[in-house]
C-alpha cells in the first residue's frame, strides 16, 4: 500500500495545511465521505424513516445501506444490531442509564479509562448506588489480566472497558477479558474509539455484548458515533432518550416502543452524518485495516527514532513502539504540555493536543499534571514525523530544564 497515494485523498493535506497529529480527537476526512455528505444537502435532503416520496426513499435506504455496511465491517450478521448515535460518550450512556444497574451491583472498569468511561459509572455510584471495582495497570498503564482476574465475582453485572487506551495506546485483550466475565455471567461493555480506526474488530469473534466507537475518528463525519449490541442485549436495553421514531404506537397513557434500532434513535437522525458513516467504512477497507495497523506502528518507530536526542523527554505509557497504536504521549522537562503544544505549533504548525486527555484519574493517580500527545493516522507520513521531532527537538533544547 502507497500511502503517500492515500495521503493524497485527503484535501487537508493536499493543501499542506502543517502537520496534523491530533486523530486520537478526531481525523480528517477524504474526498469520498465528503462527496457523501454534500451530495446528500445537494440531493436529496430529506428525511428517513418517515414520508414516503421519493427523497425520503432515498435516504432510508441509504441508512439500511450503511447499517449493512457495519455488520459486514464488524464481521456481524444483524445490521439491526447497529444503532447511530452522537459519539462513543452516547453509546456508553446509553449502556450505563438503559442497563439497570440497581443498589449494590458492581461495574468493573480498569483505572486507565476515558472520562466517558468512567464518568457515567461515577454518576451511578452516587445516584444510584452501584459498587465500582478497578483494575489496576501497571506503571506503563498496560492492562494487568491477574489484576482484572482478581475484580470478579458473582456480583459484577458488568465490565466496561477500553479496546485501546487513549493515553498509552496500549491494546486491550479484550477476547480474554469477555470469556472471563461471561464465565461470572457479567456482560461486556467495551469502548472501542480508539481501536476501530486502527485494526480490524471481528465483533463476533470477540463475543462483546455491547461495542461503542465514534465514527469521527474513523475518517467519518463529525458528530457520529455507533453502538452495537446483540440482539438480545438490546431488547433488554432501555433507550436513553425516547420520543418520536421510537414508538409503535403510543395512546395517551400508554407507549409501545418499537425494537431496536429504531427504539434508540429519537428524533431526526444526522441522515449525512450516517451516509457518511458508509462512506468512511469503504474507504478504510479500501485502504485495509491491517495496512493501517502497520502503518501506524511504521510511524511510531519513526517516532522513537527521532526523540533519541530530544533532552529531557519523558515518555508516558510502553516505550516499545508497537505497542502504540498510533499515539504517543510526552512530556518535556520544566514545561508544561499546553506550552510544549503550542510552541509545536508556532515553529512549524504541528498539530498536537495537551492536558490531561479526558483521562484525569489516570493522571491524578500518577501525579502527573497532564502531558502533549502527537496521534498519527493513515495520513501521515516520515516526512511529518521528522518535522515533528525537529520542533520538539528545538522545544526541549531552548525551553527545557536538561
């Protein structure tokens, strides 16, 4: 795979708009899911699900198209297992409020986890009274199976953790975790954002019962993001919101839903954001998944490489490169990350995020005040690498403390 070709998909890039490192937020879009979304405005702007003209006809079956397009990607069977939302927050929301968690059931996370991971569990334990058990990592933040083994019981009513960590990209093993918690008869919650942009997720191999990634950080539109459940996890499941396109038939005192998805998906749909969805789909099996999971450990070593010289650098999370999926996170001697942030970005326009990542328990428990991460994707190449680790070389020898 030529990815100097594939960078070439990409308007931001073919416009040398500096060197993006900030996909872990969000990554850019090609032309192809573009041209999806502007072709919907330009059209056929109508609603799906709803009228029945022949606009509206295109649109529903468009969202059937790109429910499809998810049960083939995730290697399902049931595009009906697929429910649009927001982002991953929404999904993992969605879980934690519709699940019914009562007084005294315990949620196992790992202490690693995204604030949508662990915020809405925390919320939980204070309204409704839930027990939550974590599962330490160890000092590279790598998930520790033994200390996992060790949070279950026949109490646990579900585990909800990360595929790939936003901070360390470290992989979780997420099979072995699922087969453990299954044997307590717990379900399975995983936050897949980090990890479906970058390699191949076979939903049914590993048996997850509820999967919720953004769509944002897979090429796709802004403001999409995608839960799926089995079939019989979401029958269970309440809706977060509810309201028209949720309903069978409703009197005035009585309401039937209508099954999954549609009981999840209240209100008008972001109908470009879902074809879109489709569009970002075929176009990362284009590219393939598994060149896009060498790519990015290619452009990891590039990083390592480069920062052998940078002084005073203190890297967070494994320093074996590939084990990073895609994302490298640092900190420089006597600077703060947002000042190391926007230096990079004054000397030579590079795009990185600083803070604490929306990962605060992570930092607050290590005493860290935050840190700069530089995220690469499919779209960068050695060349921003090396204009990466020049600046930051230039940062750390004039600013730093040495």
């Amino acid at each position: 795979m030529d990815f100097n070709i594939v960078r070439n998909d990409f308007p931001t890039m073919r416009k040398g708009n500096g060197v993006y490192l900030d996909s872990a937020c969000q990554s850019l879009r090609p032309d192809s899911v573009i041209r999806a979304i502007t072709e919907y405005y330009e059209d056929y702007p109508s609603c799906g699900g709803r009228s029945v003209h022949s606009m509206a006809t295109q649109v529903s079956m468009g969202i059937d198209e790109s429910r499809e397009k998810l049960a083939s990607f995730f290697g399902t069977k049931n595009p009906d297992c697929y429910i649009f939302t927001k982002n991953c927050t929404e999904g993992i929301n969605t879980v934690a409020r519709g699940f019914g968690l009562k007084k005294d059931d315990v949620v196992v996370t790992s202490d690693t986890e995204h604030n949508s991971n662990h915020v809405p569990w925390l919320f939980l334990a204070n309204k409704v009274g839930i027990k939550r058990r974590y599962s330490r990592s160890d000092a590279n933040g790598e998930f520790d199976i033994e200390s996992f083994k060790s949070c279950m019981s026949k109490d646990v009513k579900l585990v909800s953790i990360q595929h790939t960590g936003n901070v360390t990209g470290c992989v979780t093993p997420v099979k072995d975790i699922t087969e453990i918690a299954h044997e307590y008869d717990a379900r399975v919650m995983i936050d897949g954002s980090q990890a479906a942009p970058h390699f191949e997720v076979d939903l049914k191999d590993l048996d997850v019962d509820f999967y919720s990634m953004s769509i944002h950080k897979m090429c796709g539109p802004s403001g999409m993001g995608v839960l799926y459940g089995k079939e019989e996890c979401l029958k269970d499941l309440e809706p977060l919101i509810v309201g028209g396109g949720t309903v069978g038939l409703a009197t005035y005192d009585h309401v039937d839903l209508a099954p999954a998805p549609e009981k999840f998906e209240a209100g008008l749909q972001n109908y470009s954001g879902i074809l879109g969805t489709k569009a970002a789909l075929e176009y990362l099996e284009k590219v393939g998944l598994d060149n896009i999971s060498a790519h990015d450990k290619e452009l990891m070593r590039y990083i390592f490489d480069g920062i052998q010289d940078v002084k005073g650098i203190k890297v967070i999370g494994p320093s074996d490169p590939s084990k990073r999926s895609g994302v490298f996170s640092f900190n420089i001697n006597g600077l703060g990350s947002h000042d190391v942030a926007m230096m990079l970005d004054n000397i030579d326009n590079i795009m990185v995020r600083s803070g604490m990542h929306c990962t605060h328990p992570f930092y607050v428990s290590r005493k860290i005040e935050g840190s700069v991460r530089a995220s690469a994707y499919l779209y960068n190449n050695e060349e921003d690498i090396t204009r990466f680790t020049t600046a930051l070389k230039k940062v750390a020898e004039t600013f730093g403390d040495h």
